[in-house]
C-alpha cells in the first residue's frame, strides 16, 4: 500500500482528498493529517509517506518549507493561490503536481497517477498488487505474498492481474525494473552493472535479457539513442 499524508488546515479539503481515495479505492493509506506546518513536519518525519498533500498557506511554517525539507517521498501541492511564481517554486523544490482549490476529483486523480508513477486499474485488487509491486520491485516476489496482501488465492490474483494488466505478474516486475534502471542510468549516471543490481538482478545476463525484451536494444545503444536525442 502507498502511504500518504495530508497537511492542510481546512477540514474540507482535507475530507476531500480521503474521500476520493475512500470512494475509488485506491491503494492508499492516510497514515496521518496535519493542520499546521510544524505539526506536517513532525508527521512525515515520524510516518516517512510515499506521499505528501501539502497546502502551501499554514500557520507557523508554510508549504514551501516543509517540502524543502523533504527527501524520498511524492509531493502534491494543494494552494488557493493560482499564481505562476508559486508553480515555479513548486517544482523548483521537487513538488510533483499543483492543485488549486477548490479540489476538483479528476484533477485529483490526474495528479495522484502522475505522483506515483502508473495508472491505476479500477480493479481493487490489480492497484494494490501494482502498489506492491513498485514498492518492492528489486526483491524477490512471490506470488504466495500477493496473495496474502490481497487475502486471496495465488490462481486468482494472476488471473485478474493479467485481465486488468494485459501482463503476467512477473512480465509486470520486469517491466518496472527496466524503467526503474533506465532512469537510474540517465539521472543517476550508473554504470550498466550498478543499475541492474539496484534494481534486483543479481545475474547480468538476466539484465541484459530483459532489457533487450523491453526496449529492443542494448542498455548501451538505448542510452546512445537517448543521448542523441536530446
């Protein structure tokens, strides 16, 4: 499941957003509210969330601050203020998305599928694999686990993956670990061999395997091409 917590001051926005996750059943646990900007720190400090809503206008230290602070986590700016300078410094500080209030649900949902990265599925079982799946892609996962996460059984869970996916469960793992090591390789300047084994191939060959599968091409002509591209 995908942590998440929201560090707003006006209760309506704040049962707006666990609302939405409530009535779409998103794989989302709200691990905890803030009203003000001490308290929001103090909280993604404690709960380390996947996900952060933050309003930018609080008492006692504002948005801006906070998400200045923040390391290894989503964030989504909620603000009443529809100001291009606020944007600017939004994403200056690594926000993921800018909302305005009042919250609209399918601006709300765009913006929550930007933040972790995949679309969800509407199936409530298929997101909460796919939660796991991007949560814990370079482990070993067995489909014992996800059958267990969803209290069901393992022929059930990789037949409805497959119709929600169009993917087998372990075709889906390495789908995530290729584009996981491709942008390790770009942004993080890896080698080949780093990023393979960050992302949970311990055998190279593997690595190469399933990347030529998913791109068409080596990890070093891919990059090339991308390099070429910009």
């Amino acid at each position: 499941m995908i942590r998440a917590v929201i560090c707003d001051d006006e209760k309506a926005a704040r049962n707006i957003i666990r609302h939405y996750i409530e009535v779409k059943k998103l794989p989302i646990i709200i691990a905890g509210t803030a009203e003000n900007g001490k308290d929001a720190w103090n909280l993604i400090q404690s709960e380390k969330p996947d996900l952060v809503f933050m309003d930018i206008q609080m008492p006692y230290m504002d948005g801006f601050e906070v998400i200045s602070r923040i390391r290894d986590c989503k964030v989504i700016i909620i603000t009443a203020y529809d100001s291009f300078e606020y944007a600017q410094r939004a994403l200056r500080l690594g926000a993921s998305d800018i909302l305005a209030k009042p919250i609209d649900f399918e601006q709300l949902g765009q913006a929550i599928t930007r933040a972790i990265g995949w679309n969800f599925t509407g199936n409530e079982t298929t997101d909460t694999i796919l939660a796991y799946l991007y949560g814990h892609y370079n482990e070993q996962i067995g489909l014992a686990t996800l059958a267990d996460l969803t209290y069901s059984t393992p022929s059930h869970i990789a037949r409805v993956f497959k119709k929600h996916t169009g993917k087998t469960i372990i075709s889906y793992v390495h789908k995530i670990r290729i584009e996981k090591s491709i942008q390790l390789m770009k942004e993080e300047r890896l080698s080949v061999k780093e990023a393979a084994e960050m992302v949970g191939y311990q055998n190279l060959n593997h690595f190469y395997k399933y990347f030529s599968q998913y791109t068409g091409m080596t990890p070093a002509a891919y990059m090339k091409q991308k390099e070429m591209e910009v």
